[in-house]
C-alpha cells in the first residue's frame, strides 16, 4: 500500500503562488461581499490550503463608494475609535464613513473576518480598495474573480 498517496501536503512560504484578482462592489452588500474577499484573502479557496501558512492570493476592489447596505444598517451601524485617552471615543455612522473614505468601509469589515494575528496583519495586507475604476495594478495582470 501506498502511504504517501493519502498525507496531507503542506504549503511551505516560499513555495505559494499567489494571483492577483479585481472585485467590482458596485450594488454589492457590504457583508456578502467582504466575507467572501476574506476567504480569498486567506487562501481557503486552493485546494493547498495551510491554516499556518499565509496562502491566498491579491485583491483589487474598485467602486468602493458605490457598496450598498441593507435594512437600516446605513443610518443605525456605527463605526467605533478610541485613542487611549479619556473621552477619545468617536463614534461616526455607516452613512458618514461612507461619504469622507469609502474605502474604509471594506476594509474594516475585512479586516475583522481575519485572524487577529500577525498572519492576520500579513493578509490584509494584500488588499487593495479604491473608490472609482482606475487602479495602479495593471502591471500585475489581474484576473476578475467569479464568486
């Protein structure tokens, strides 16, 4: 019997490839959309999945100012700061965030659907958000990702 044929292969550092993926969130749901960049981000879409190893691959997101919320959330979500001090909480709506960095909105909803560890920190990493359509990654070659 062949017993190499069944061990699970892990993913060495050097040896991931990693691609590089554009995202249009125009009209999308914030939630639906940053749950699945996520699991990109972290690589669980590869058969070569390592849950040590940071595995996953670049993404793009373009239109960023033109993501959607659902229900109510655009008025009632609040997007929380503290500085450290005494009374350096801030507190600034979905709806306001929005409109002074669009960006910010995905990537605080990605960031936290990623482990909060250096790994964590090595993933987001690879995210890219821009407001309009234009972006300086064309050198890369990116691909548009299908969900």
């Amino acid at each position: 019997m062949d017993t190499l044929s069944y061990k699970t292969k892990s993913e060495k550092k050097e040896a991931v490839e990693r691609k590089w993926y554009v995202v249009d969130a125009e009209g999308e749901v914030v939630g639906r959309l940053c749950s699945k960049i996520a699991h990109v981000l972290r690589g669980k879409h590869k058969p070569s999945y390592t849950p040590h190893v940071d595995c996953g691959d670049c993404i793009i997101v373009l239109n960023a100012d033109k993501i959607r919320f659902t229900g109510a959330k655009l008025d009632q979500k609040e997007y929380i700061t503290f500085s450290g001090y005494p009374g350096g909480q801030k507190k600034i709506t979905a709806k306001q965030l929005l409109a002074k960095k669009p960006y910010a909105v995905v990537e605080n909803a990605v960031k936290g659907m990623l482990p909060k560890t250096k790994l964590g920190r090595a993933m987001i990493k690879k995210l890219f958000v821009y407001e309009g359509t234009e972006h300086p990654h064309q050198a890369q070659k990116p691909e548009p990702f299908k969900f």
